[in-house]
C-alpha cells in the first residue's frame, strides 16, 4: 500500500492506496495516522477513494486509528469508500460509529 498526506487548514487528509489487508498497508494506516497526532494534528481525514479492497485487520487497524484519535481529543472523518468497502462497513455496523462522507469536499466542510 503506497501512502500520501496533504494538509487543508489544519485538517491532514491521508490518502492511502492500494489494498489494506492483513501484512499488507493494515499497520501502514495506523502508523500514518500515529505519526501525525504526535505531530499534534486533532482533525484527520482517510480517503478511501484509491483503496480497492479492504479485509477484517484492514477494519481492525481503522477501529484502532479511530480510538486512538478520540483518545487524543481528535476528529475522524472518512470518505471515498467504494460500494464493497462501504458494504463491509455496513455489514459490521461501523458505518454508524465513523463519520462516512462521500467525497473529500463534504469531509472538509463536515470540521
């Protein structure tokens, strides 16, 4: 899984890309994300738009990305899942725990 980040205000979008499963991009997301509240970002976005699958640890790690953002005092906004992604989402019910925007615009207006 390749990674890239940019920055809005003080909003940092991470753009992950590829596919996050289990040995492959899972423990690069919860790094990515670990590195930029030790660097004191509070609002964060996860743009799935360049992601095409995600498995159970890929969940896992975005549950753990989640917590550790709240436990930060920090804000979550996630946006760009495809239909299969979203489905999962929906299936483990996480859909209502995340705040899940469609597009990168509507998770920038959503802070």
């Amino acid at each position: 899984m390749k990674m890239t980040n940019k920055t809005h205000n003080d909003i940092i979008i991470l753009c992950p890309e590829g596919k996050i499963t289990l040995g492959d991009g899972d423990q690069a997301l919860g790094e990515a994300v670990r590195t930029e509240l030790d660097k004191g970002a509070r609002k964060m976005i996860i743009d799935f738009s360049k992601v095409s699958y995600l498995d159970s640890s890929g969940i896992g790690e975005l549950v753990g990305c989640y917590t550790s953002i709240k436990n930060k005092n920090g804000e979550l906004r996630i946006c760009g899942m495809n239909s299969k992604i979203f489905g999962l989402m929906k299936m483990t019910s996480l859909h209502s725990v995340f705040e899940v925007r469609d597009t990168e615009a509507e998770a920038l207006a959503d802070f």
